[in-house]
C-alpha cells in the first residue's frame, strides 16, 4: 500500500503564491569527491536527484540548476581573504602551510580537492537563490545545502562556506527578519550558532549526538537565549524523536511565530550512518518536514551530513516526496531500483547494503522507549 507522510493538523499555513515546491540541483555534484579516504566520497545529491526522476517526482518547471554564488555574494558572511584563498586553492591544486593554518583548508577534514570552491559555491548560490524564490512565500529543497559547521574565516567539518548563514542573511536583505532554524543533523550547528547566537529576531534549534564532534551545543548552552540545544544519546528512535518534534521543536516553532523555517535535514542520524551512533529510520526525517510545512509562509530544506550513500539517497528523495506530495510506493519500481543498486562506498572495503536499502524508500520503523535522560532534558529546556 502506498504511504504519503501525514502533515501537522491543527495549525493554519499562510497564504502561499508559489503554486509548487521548488528543487535546486546541479551537476556539479556528479562525480565529485572530497577523496578517495574521505567520508564525502560516495554520491549523494546525484543519487537524490536520479531517484526523483526515476519516481518522475518533478513536474515541468519544479528542477531548477542552482547558480554558482559569485565570490562578491559569499563575502556576506565570510571574509574576502577566505574566499579568495579558497578560490586559489582549487586554481592551483595545492595551499601553503600558512593558508592551512589561516583557513583550515588542505586538512584532512577539508582537503584540496578539484570542485573545492565551485561545489560549496553551488550550494551557497542554490541557498541564496531559494531565500528568493521563497521571498512571497513557498516551499524549496536544496539538498546541496546544509554546509552548517562553515566559519567566517575558516573551513571546519567538511564544510567550505556556511550556505545556511548565508541563506538566512539573504532572507534578511529580502525583508524576512524573523527566522527559525532547525538541524537534525547527528552533529552540532556550531557554525550557524556563531553566526545568530543571541539574535532575538533568529530561533535557533539542534538536535544532535552527544559526546559527537564537534563536542558544542551543551543543554546548557542557550546562544544567549535564543538556541535551544538538544544533545541526545546514542540510539536515539523514531519514538523519541516524535517525543522531540512535540516537546520542543513544534511548541517553540509555534510561540515564535516565525516568516520563514530552515530546516537542515541531516542524514548522518540514520542507523546506518558510519559516522553516528543514533538509530533513527528516515520515517523521522519525513514527519519532522511533514510537521513544519504548515507552520510558516517560507520553508526552505537543506541536505546535511549523511555518508552512506544508500541511506543518504533514500532520505532526501523522502523529504522531497513529503514537501511534492507524492506517494512513495512499497517497492520501487524498475527504474528507481537500478539507481540504488549502481552505488557504491567508493572504497573502504565496507559491505553492500542490505536489500530493503535498494528495493524501497521508506525505512522500516524504529521504535522504542522514551528514556529517561531524554524526557529530563525536554523537561529542562521546557521551562527556558
């Protein structure tokens, strides 16, 4: 039987112009690489936009190829030496030991790599481009986006530029001040809470592993009162993650009142991550959408972190059937299967994935207890 993602009752959408969610995507993600030893080796954004199109879940018009941000626009947020520096880095090949030191690129972390400014500039251009197409109101996903570790100066977990920051700055100039952000990614928004940490006009809310890279985000860390951070244990489930979305994402979604929602939609959560030890199915990941679409004019969804390339493919092509309306099938057809079963690690000796990762797009349940630590520290951030 065919299953479509319930939505949020109870809470009235305003009114949209945008008569149909929009997709960014681009091909600049197609064979590119961070690495053969890098986790962000395997596909990922090409992955969800080859089973959108197997599923034909994009209507005429609603693909759209996210621009490439000009190095004038990224400087919004990040400094012109760091942008500079980066855009030399992929020119020549190669940083000297001052640059790295400096910017933190030619790391392991964030090493040269032949895309290393035009990919993150991809992603900052589809970000800066959905906050206008978002402007009068709609719905846009931009997989390519989430780059959430990004720091003015600095490239930091695998992320060049902040597209997230740069995204809720350009809703700003677009006249949209009052924005909520949410991230579901498994590791900490620590680039993004730099950026609006204290902003009474910005929500900043993260639900992330503790004891996880990059070890910030603390329960006790409120941003200067405006962040609610949410570290949760290892094996975290699709049942507390509901006891998340209704303690503590939607009640503050709700009492701000937000013009517009940013949602990094990380997949590194997934059981089957390499790189997190939480355990949700990406069922999770689409309810936590399907409640966030009714709550204000202007959602925008970004990608994230996420390094098996099976999962990572199957939960974002979820987010867009979730955000398009489509129904996702019990079994994928011929055409949608043939994509999952191409991939591969790129390396690493690790083994195939199970079958249900190649046959279907909605994961199996993963339920469980609510345990105690988790309804302790909802408790605690309910009386901020």
């Amino acid at each position: 039987m065919a299953r479509r993602a319930p939505v949020a009752a109870g809470y009235a959408k305003q009114a949209s112009p945008q008569t149909a969610p929009l997709f960014l995507g681009s091909e600049i993600y197609r064979g590119s690489s961070y690495g053969g030893l890098h986790p962000l080796r395997v596909p990922r954004v090409s992955t969800v936009i080859d089973l959108c199109r197997a599923m034909d879940w994009f209507a005429p018009g609603q693909y759209r190829t996210s621009p490439r941000a000009r190095p004038a626009a990224l400087t919004l947020w990040h400094t012109p030496d760091y942008v500079q520096a980066l855009a030399l880095a992929e020119e020549s090949g190669a940083v000297s030991d001052d640059i790295r030191r400096r910017h933190g690129i030619g790391t392991l972390s964030n090493p040269v790599f032949p895309e290393m400014f035009r990919r993150p500039a991809t992603g900052a251009g589809g970000m800066m481009l959905a906050a206008e197409m978002v402007r009068d109101g709609g719905i846009v996903h931009v997989p390519g986006g989430g780059t959430h570790h990004g720091l003015p100066d600095r490239a930091n977990g695998f992320c060049y530029f902040n597209d997230v920051v740069l995204g809720m700055l350009a809703l700003r100039r677009l006249g949209v001040s009052r924005i909520a952000y949410v991230d579901i990614d498994a590791h900490h928004c620590d680039g993004v809470q730099h950026a609006f940490a204290g902003d009474a006009e910005a929500l900043l809310i993260s639900v992330h592993e503790e004891g996880r890279w990059p070890f910030t985000g603390a329960l006790s860390d409120d941003g200067g009162g405006n962040c609610f951070n949410l570290p949760v244990p290892r094996g975290f489930n699709d049942t507390e993650m509901r006891a998340v979305l209704e303690g503590l994402i939607l009640p503050r979604l709700v009492a701000f009142r937000p013009e517009a929602i940013v949602l990094q939609c990380g997949a590194d959560a997934l059981d089957e991550d390499p790189l997190s030890r939480l355990s949700l199915s990406n069922n999770a990941h689409r309810a936590v959408v399907a409640t966030l679409m009714p709550l204000a004019a202007r959602l925008i969804v970004t990608g994230g972190g996420g390094y098996n390339p099976w999962s990572v493919g199957r939960a974002w092509a979820g987010v867009w059937a979730t955000l398009s309306g489509q129904e996702i099938p019990d079994r994928l057809p011929d055409a949608a299967r043939a994509v999952l079963a191409g991939l591969d690690w790129g390396g690493g000796g690790r083994a195939r994935p199970a079958p249900a990762l190649i046959d279907t797009l909605a994961d199996a349940p993963r339920e469980g207890p609510v345990r105690p630590e988790i309804r302790d520290r909802l408790a605690r951030l309910a009386v901020r």
